[in-house]
C-alpha cells in the first residue's frame, strides 16, 4: 500500500521504516528537511510540502500524522482537509486527547474523509520489536487498511497463546485491536499509558527499598547489600512481575545501579493526566494511577509549598520546628 507520513520524529520515521520493510510504498514529510532526506535515503519519496504529499499519493489516500497532540497535530489535519479528496483516509498515530478525536471525526466525516485514532505504543524500540496498536474509527476502513496495521504489530510469536481464548478475532493476538469508534483508540492508548505510570512507579519503589536497606543509617545488624541488578535480571525469569518495563529496569541497572546519570525529576507526557481527569470524570477509583502522577510532579520539587505548609502547621500546634534538610536518600 502507499501512505503518507507526516511527523519524522523517533517514533515517526520508525513506522516508516517498518512499513516498508514490509514493501509498504512512503512518501514523508516532516519541516526539518534533514529529517526527510534520511528517510528518502531508505526509500521513501520526499515531499516538501503538504501540497506534494497529497498529489504524490494515489486516490483513495492515505495519510498518517504522527506529531505531538494539540496544535501541531490539529493544524496540520486542519491544513490537509483542504488538499484531500471525499475518500481519504487520514490517521492520527500521536498522542491526542480522545475528545478531540471524537470532535474531529465528525468534522471529517462532514467532508466526507474517513478518519482513524490509533493509539501506538512501542516507543523507539518499535521498529525491530513491532507496535501495539489501540485503533478507533470505522470497521470498514479498519478492515481495509488491514495489511498495514498486521506490518506495524509485533505478530503472534510476540507472546505466548492465552490458553483457552475464545474469541474469534485472530487481531489482538497479533499485537492490533479495533477498540471502537473515532477516539476509541486514543482512549485505550491513554488508560494504557496511566497504568504504564502505576508499573513503572511500583518498580522504582520496590527496588529503592531494595537499595536503601543497604544505607549507612540502617543499623549494622539489619543491614543487607543487596545487588539490585541482580535481582532485576533474576526477577526476569519466573517471576510474576515480569514484564518489559522489568527488562529496561535490569538494563539501566545493570549499566549503573547508583543512576548517577539520572537527576530523578521525572517528566509526564499528558496522558496520566488524562487517565486521572477520566477517573472522576466516571467516579471510577484509581488511587494507584492517580498516586503514581502525583508522585511524578513531586519529582520536580523541593520544599515545594505543600511542604513548608506542613512544617508551619507542626510549628503552631506543637512547637515543633523544622529539622536540617536531608540529603535525598538513593
């Protein structure tokens, strides 16, 4: 099939490639001329502007925006609406807000375009190891562009057969599902990406204690020196919390147990805000997600107002006053 790119970042120029690899026809377009010119030199037809993008592409088209969500993304399908054709297909592989999505179907859908969401996790691995794929959108379309979506996912061999699995979608066990409708995908891919948080963060508690039992201020009798990594990469084998984010975890403590490389103020790309506005917007409890954000902005702070509130409070009801501040601990 041919389809247009738009966005040649990490993630971007990877599905590109493994499209094509698996002989899949890409015409690329990105701002930074640099970034186009190396995926030319894989293959793929270079295109300046929007406007070449379009009339390189064969009709019916298909043209995937893989830009970070908000105005890049919405200016520039706002921008493609007036190049496309009634038929076009065009597909949203980035980050968005799934409320935007369900907005900009129906937008689509009056110009008679055929639109998809399709929340893509991977991140730069994804080109050796595949893509999950959330899609929302159409059936039909969904089911047309089927051989891209079998090219971008991992594949059967990716993980074991769910014993017993009764549905008759062969989809999902390739690493792809349709969820649903416009901003199905993206609503899938952000619930994703909030218990990415609460793993993630669980990992970093439990082997912070780990390391901590080890620290000069436990008493010497109560004191292991546990080797982190090698619990990491024994954790790996038989372990119920085996995972990928395991996998990395051995990895970046093998290479350095201390972390020295890391300042431990940890960012967030938006969607576990999303996923924890979506829990009370649908009163659904998620204390585990919501704690696992907090503590990624807590990250980012020293003595941040909160904390200089608790010490006044402590000061007035029992004369207590601040202590030294400690240096981090880990």
């Amino acid at each position: 099939m041919q389809i247009g790119m738009i966005g040649l970042g990490r993630m971007g120029a990877n599905l590109a490639r493994r499209l094509m690899r698996h002989g899949h026809d890409i015409v690329a377009h990105d701002a930074l001329p640099a970034a186009r010119a190396a995926l030319a030199a894989d293959g793929a037809v270079d295109a300046d502007t929007l406007a070449t993008l379009v009339e390189a592409l064969s009709a019916p088209r298909i043209v995937w925006v893989m830009l970070p969500a908000g105005a890049p993304t919405e200016d520039t399908i706002t921008a493609l609406m007036d190049h496309l054709s009634p038929g076009d297909i065009v597909i949203d592989g980035g980050n968005t807000f799934y409320k935007d999505d369900v907005r900009r179907g129906h937008a689509l859908t009056q110009r008679g375009l055929h639109y998809l969401d399709v929340g893509t996790s991977g991140g730069v691995w994804g080109l050796d190891r595949g893509y999950c794929l959330m899609i929302g959108g159409e059936a039909d379309i969904v089911e047309r562009l089927d051989p891209l979506f079998v090219a971008l996912a991992p594949g059967e061999d990716a993980a074991s057969a769910t014993p017993g699995r009764r549905s008759t979608d062969a989809r999902p066990a390739k690493g792809y599902v349709h969820v649903g409708p416009a901003g199905a995908g993206h609503y899938a891919k952000m619930i994703h990406n909030g218990i990415e948080y609460g793993m993630m963060q669980a990992l970093a508690e439990g082997f912070h204690l780990l390391q901590a039992k080890g620290e000069a201020s436990v008493p010497e009798d109560e004191r292991f020196e546990i080797d982190v990594a090698a619990v990491a990469e024994a954790w790996r084998r038989g372990s119920v919390v085996s995972s990928w984010l395991l996998d990395l975890t051995a990895q970046a403590l093998d290479r350095d147990a201390a972390l020295t490389d890391f300042s431990g103020v940890v960012g967030d790309s938006g969607e576990g805000r999303w996923t924890v506005n979506a829990a009370v917007e649908h009163a659904v409890p998620a204390p585990v997600l919501t704690a696992a954000l907090y503590a990624r902005f807590r990250s980012r702070v020293t003595g941040g107002y909160a904390d200089r509130l608790l010490s006044a409070m402590r000061l007035a009801f029992g004369g207590h006053l601040e202590s030294p501040r400690e240096e981090p601990r880990g």
